[in-house]
C-alpha cells in the first residue's frame, strides 16, 4: 500500500497548514453625534480600525437631552448622517431606557468607548458579560482640533451671532 512506503506522506506533514480562518471581528461605539465634526471621524476611523465592522448606536433624543444636551439635529436625521459616513458599515438608534439591550441584541466582539464619555471600561465590560456579551471593552483616543466638539462649534457660531458676522 501506498501509505506504508517511507515517505510518501511525508510532503503532507511538512506542508505549510492552512491557518484557521481568523473570526468576524465586530465593533460597536454609541454616541449622539449631534453635530458631525472632525472629533467624531476620527473616533469613528479609530473604532473602525478596530475590527472588520464598526456598529454605531445614536442616543435617542430624550436619552441625549438626559445625559448630555437636548440635539439639535433629531435623531433619524443624525443616524442617517452617520450611516453615510465610509467608517461606519451600520448605524441604528438605542433603545429608550435600557442602554445594555442594544448590546444584547448585537453582540460586538469589541466595544470602543469615546474618549469623554463619562463610562468606566471595567464597569461596561463587567455588565456586558453579565448580559452574555463578554466583548473587549477600550477607550479610543482624543482627536484634537479647532472644531473637535458640539459645543465648540455651537459656541463659535454663537459668537458670531452675537457679533452679527456669521458670514464675515
């Protein structure tokens, strides 16, 4: 027979081995994104280069108004506007009340929390796995830039409201 010759399987035991197929990697990050500026494409491009998909969860707008400030831009139009972006490959709102139900129902591998929101990662990621999720919890870093938040935009314009030169 042929596999009793020496070496007739030896070519096979050699050969290089096909690696496993490296798994699904997906990201999710939340946010209001209220008035889109450099800050949020650069958190996004980070969140992104994370895993193979970025999932971006928008805060309701009581939710918003609750935690941080009432949106200008209502809520489906913000998600339509993240869900354009070239980082983002879905965009969809969060549940009203429970924040966690959202991850549940999603499942990310990898959870990227932006660099002011005000989460503690051991904290998320403890809850996370308590509801069956045990994703990787990180902290993404601060994009710095002249318009790198909402409330910096919305004071410049403010600003020049005031000073009546908005279009100087």
């Amino acid at each position: 027979m042929e596999g009793d010759r020496p070496g007739v399987n030896e070519a096979a035991a050699t050969a290089p081995q096909a690696s496993a197929p490296r798994p699904h990697v997906r990201v999710m990050t939340t946010g209001v994104f209220d008035l889109l500026h450099p800050g949020h494409i650069a958190m996004l491009e980070a969140a992104r280069a994370l895993g193979d998909e970025l999932v971006v969860v928008l805060a309701r707008d009581a939710s918003a108004a609750r935690e941080k400030h009432a949106p200008i831009t209502p809520e489906e139009h913000r998600r339509r506007m993240v869900a354009a972006l070239k980082a983002v490959d879905q965009a969809v709102l969060g549940h009203h009340g429970d924040y966690y139900r959202i991850i549940e129902e999603l499942r990310p591998d990898v959870f990227a929390l932006g660099f002011d929101q005000a989460y503690d990662e051991a904290k998320v990621a403890a809850a996370c796995a308590a509801r069956g999720v045990p994703c990787k919890v990180v902290r993404l870093p601060h994009f710095m830039g002249d318009l790198d938040g909402t409330r910096k935009i919305i004071e410049k314009v403010a600003a020049r409201a005031a000073s009546q030169s908005l279009y100087p």
